[in-house]
C-alpha cells in the first residue's frame, strides 16, 4: 500500500490525477487531497504520505515552501512537483530539497505513470532497507550482549587476554584508552551490610538480566557483563586516565539513580561499588578495587576513593608501567619485558638518581617478585640460598649501567624459563601425542581419544598440537596413514581392501578418494604404476 498525497488548488486537476492513479493501480494506493500548502503540511503531519505530487501555485504557502516545512520533520515523503511556471529557481530549489521529478502542465498519462511508478520503486527501497535495517538490529539485540559477556569475562580470566582484545574493542566499537569498573550485587534484602539470599537471587537474575541491561545503559555508558553469582560486573570505557572529583560525584549520582531504578522496576536490592580508571592492560585491577569498595563500604553505592583505607603513592608513580613489566614477563614476552624493564629504570634515574640503595631496593624487590611468580607457574627453580649473591652483586655494580645490565639479566632469565617451561610442556604432550598416533594410525583413534590419553582437554589439545606441529590432528593422522599406504602399495601380496583397513579406514572408497587427494591416483593406479 502506497500513501499518495495530491495538492493543487483546481479541483479538476486534483480528481484528473487521483483518476489515473487509481485506474491504474487501484487498492495498491491510498489517496489524500489537499488545495493549500497549509493543507500539505497537515497532511503530512497526519497522513505520512510516502509520494506527494504538489503543485507550485496554492493560496497562502506555495508549494516550494510546503515542502521546506515538511522536510523539517519527514525526510522520507518523495515528493514530485507539477507546474504550470517553468522558472529557474523554482527548479533549482526543487532540486536543493530532493524533489524527483519536476513536470511542466499539461502532463499526459503516461508520464504521470511513469513518475509514480518510479517513486514507488523508491519507496520499496526505502522500505526494505528499513526492514533490513531492523532485522539487523534485532540480531545485533541478541549478539551484542553476548559479545559484552564474553569480552568481560576473558577481560578478567584470562591472563593473556589483553594480546587479543582489540577484535572485540572493534567489534564493540570500543575507541577510548581508559576504563572503569562497576560491580553491581544484588539479593533479597541487607541485613547487617549483607545482601541475602544470593543464591536465589542469582536464579532470579536470568530473568531479570535483559531489563538491567537497559537500565543500566541507560545511566552509563557501558558493557554489561554476564550474571557471576549475586553479582552483575559493567565495564564502562572512559577517555582520561583519572577522574576529577566533580565527574566522580557525577558518577556516584548516576548509580544512585541507576540502583534506585533498578529497585523501583525489580524485585531485587542492589548495591554498587566502582573502581578507579585504569588502562585496558590494567582494568582487572579496577574490578578488584569495585569488589574491595562493595565489601568495606556501607552505602548503596561505594567509591573504591572514598574509602579511607586506600593510600595512593606518594608523589608520582609509574604503577601500570610496573604492572606491564609483571606481565610481561609472566607471558612470556621476552621484548616487551626487556622494554618495560628498562623504562621502568629510567624513571627511576630521572626522578630518583640520588638515591642509589632505593633504586637497589626497587630492582631487587621486581627481580624477586617475577622470580617468586614463575617458580609458582615452574619457570624456574628455587631453594632457600639461591639469591645468596644478589646483594653483593647489586653493591658491587659499579655504576648505574651494571645495575641496569643486572636488572635486565635477571629478567631476561626469567623470561627464557617461563618460556622453556611452557615449550616443555607443549613439546612433551604433542610428542606423547605423535608417538600414540605413530603407534596406532592403523586402527579408528579419534581427537577425544588421543586428548583423553595426554590428558588435556579436546579443544585445548587441538590448537596445542596445531601450534607445535603446524599442522592439525586429522591432517597429520591422514599423513602418516597415507606413508604407510605408499609402503604397503609396494607389496603385492596385499589387496587394496586388506591395505585400506591397515591403515585404520572401514570405507574403501573413502580411503581411495583420501589417497587421490593426496597422490592424485587411485591406490590401484599408484599400484599399475609401480608394475
């Protein structure tokens, strides 16, 4: 159905139009009329029409100046001017607002047709990529929460996660540098500081999720993450690494609207806590900080700053640099450690190079912290004396340079035995693996069963196996096969069946179209090829 609005002020015009577009296309068109350019604008306040056919000449309004006020508030009508004036401007005007057509009177039938037909494939257009539109975005109301669950939930398990992050921060559109993070309990009432019933009110969240969400978005301007118990965690980007006390306030209001919002719409008590802004590397450490202003706060909503137990460093501190440098070396990125730890040192010569035994202090504390770290995750070994020259060492480096070279020795070896530790443990489970698959190619092993016996789990074992091989499971288990079945070919006291089964394949004519693929002959061919 097409909304058609006719304007001339000759009443023979407007029924002659009204008659050749209806013999034509009869039910498809829903007709209005209007004699003034008062009446278009009315008309097209109430009736919406999708095509107006207008003239240019109407008491009080013109035409041209009907169309103005429309395209005010409906840009979508398509308009088509019909004329007795051929005058320049009023043709340069039509164009300037987007007018299809402009027809001079008398206008026959055939071309009237014409122009309507063509406004209505405009319509259609227009009406399908409204469709397509919705669809879109009614998929995107289903994707879009759970790439937000999934985003911050690797953000905070995951110790690698930051190396890949950025496919999600242009999936979600994510362009700013900085972070914060908002941790929202909820339960059936706070007796004594405490939500109860958390376990209940977990249940309850599956179905309440969906509307906090919108409520939530509709105060900050955030990701919302998944339900993790009683608890609902936002993670909302912010463009400056720190937060002035008037924008913390403004903060802390919006959550007390948000939590009063959510406790008028759900059947839930709320409580919030927010951490301080921190860089995407670091922003697990402002959930621990909203989990921290949650637990030791006593309003509806906490500020992790407005907690009196928080201490800030004194003077300026390169915190998320140490903490890179931590991570760096627990990855392990050999460069990216080397860097961190370098720059980390010139800081400390620019704001501290008076001080010898505080920078001493500072690079022994780093050392023995990443060594601690990785003895746990088995990067190195450790016993009670092995650090026994660590001081004498530091006392004796006669400059500062050594001390670097010191510093930077101790990480790089660090490094080098997070990395071995983890080569070792691929190379050992993908050699037990190939050994298993050398041993057993003949008979029906699967993925699950090779996994099952190095005791990794399908998924992880696969892309393990990948990496260290360079190659898939399936690919080498159909290689190793397919040598052997070279081998065996040669033999002419197997058949092709018998040779077919050894190699672990029930279907002949699976194994014959594997072997093609990988020979470009058959088995048999491979054979008479032989003599």
């Amino acid at each position: 159905m097409y909304r058609i609005l006719i304007a001339d002020d000759e009443g023979i015009m407007v029924e002659s139009l009204k008659t050749i577009i209806t013999s034509s296309f009869g039910d498809e068109c829903e007709i209005a009329c209007a004699k003034t350019g008062r009446a278009v604008v009315e008309q097209a306040e109430s009736f919406r029409p999708d095509i107006a056919l207008v003239d240019i000449q109407m008491p009080g309004l013109n035409g041209i100046q009907a169309i103005k006020e429309v395209r005010k508030f409906n840009q979508n009508t398509i308009f088509i001017i019909i004329s007795a004036y051929d005058k320049f401007h009023y043709a340069q005007e039509a164009i300037n607002l987007g007018v299809l057509e402009y027809l001079m009177k008398p206008v026959n039938k055939k071309k009237i047709l014409e122009v309507c037909t063509k406004a209505m494939q405009l319509v259609d257009e227009t009406r399908k990529k409204r469709s397509d539109d919705l669809k879109i975005r009614e998929k995107l109301e289903i994707v879009v929460p759970v790439i937000e669950s999934g985003y911050i939930y690797n953000l905070l398990l995951l110790d690698e996660f930051h190396t890949y992050q950025s496919n999600y921060q242009v999936l979600l559109n994510i362009t700013q540098e900085y972070a914060f993070m908002v941790v929202v309990e909820f339960g059936d009432s706070v007796e004594n500081g405490v939500l109860t019933n958390a376990v209940g009110a977990s249940v309850k969240a599956n179905k309440f999720y969906t509307e906090f969400r919108e409520i939530a978005k509709s105060f900050l301007d955030c990701l919302v993450g998944p339900v993790m118990g009683n608890r609902i965690i936002l993670l909302v980007p912010y463009q400056t690494g720190s937060v002035e006390y008037e924008e913390r306030v403004e903060i802390l209001t919006r959550m007390r609207n948000m939590i009063h919002r959510l406790e008028n719409r759900i059947d839930c008590k709320f409580r919030g806590g927010i951490g301080r802004v921190k860089s995407w590397e670091n922003v697990k450490d402002s959930y621990t900080e909203a989990l921290r202003a949650l637990r030791e706060g006593d309003s509806h909503v906490v500020h992790i700053n407005d907690i009196p137990i928080v201490k800030d460093y004194d003077g300026e501190y390169p915190l998320e640099l140490e903490n890179r440098f931590l991570q760096r070396a627990m990855e392990p990125d050999y460069a990216g450690a080397m860097d961190t730890a370098n720059r980390f040192f010139e800081w400390m010569l620019e704001h501290y190079q008076e001080y010898r035994e505080d920078i001493e202090i500072k690079v022994l504390e780093l050392v023995m912290r990443i060594e601690h770290t990785a003895f746990f995750k088995g990067g190195v070994k450790y016993g009670f004396r092995y650090r026994e020259n660590y001081l004498k060492e530091i006392h004796g480096c006669r400059d500062y340079e050594e001390l670097r070279n010191w510093f930077l020795e101790k990480t790089a070896h660090v490094c080098q035995g997070m990395a071995t530790t983890k080569e070792k443990e691929s190379e050992s489970v993908v050699a037990k693996a190939r050994n298993y698959i050398d041993e057993n190619y003949n008979k029906d092993i699967s993925l699950d069963e090779v996994s099952r016996m190095v005791d990794i789990s399908p998924y992880y074992f696969s892309k393990l196996f990948k990496q260290e091989q360079g190659e898939g499971f399936v690919e080498y288990l159909t290689r190793i096969r397919m040598t052997n079945a070279r081998q065996l070919l040669k033999n002419q006291k197997y058949s092709i069946k018998e040779i077919c089964s050894m190699c672990g394949y029930s279907d002949p004519n699976y194994f014959s179209r594997i072997f093609k693929r990988y020979e470009g002959v058959t088995p048999s061919e491979f054979r008479e090829r032989l003599g």
